[in-house]
C-alpha cells in the first residue's frame, strides 16, 4: 500500500490539517466550558441531557397519545360494533 492511499493524500499536508482542525475544534470546546480536566464529566453530563430530553419527548408524546385515545378508541370500538352488526344483517 502506498502512504498517499493510507493517509489519503500527502501524509505531511494531511497531519497539518489534522493539527489545525484539532485546534479549531479545541478552541470551540474551551468556548463551550470543556477542559482535559472535566472532560469526560462534560460528555457524561452532555449525554444525560440527550437522553433525559429524549424521554420528556416521549412522556409528552404518550400524555397525548393517552388523552387522544380517550376519544379515538370508543370512537373505533362502536364503529367496529356497528360494522359487525351490518354485516350480520345482511
């Protein structure tokens, strides 16, 4: 394998972009609080968010689904009713 093919492209050009996207990114990471230090809290923290926020959405979407299926089921539940007795009459 050629050294261009494993890097994916001049292996000096590509280590320098490397170095200056790390120090971009290194520089928004200490805008938002993230230090080598708190690293890993930050993530954790970051995480816990996500997924408490992703379980708000669904206790909203169930509180929803439950107060709409107070009307939608004995709606669906006497059309089935009515259906079936239709289709005896006949």
């Amino acid at each position: 394998m050629d050294r261009n093919t494993i890097f994916g492209g001049n292996p000096l050009a590509v280590l320098l972009r490397l170095a200056l996207i790390s120090i971009l990114v290194g520089v928004v990471m200490k805008a938002l609080g993230i230090d080598l230090s708190n690293f890993f809290q930050r993530i954790n923290e970051i995480l816990r968010n996500i997924y408490d926020l992703g379980f708000e959405a669904f206790d909203w979407l169930f509180e929803y689904m439950l107060l709409g299926a107070l009307v939608v089921v004995p709606i669906w539940l006497i059309a089935r009713v009515v259906g079936a007795a239709r289709s005896k009459a006949e």
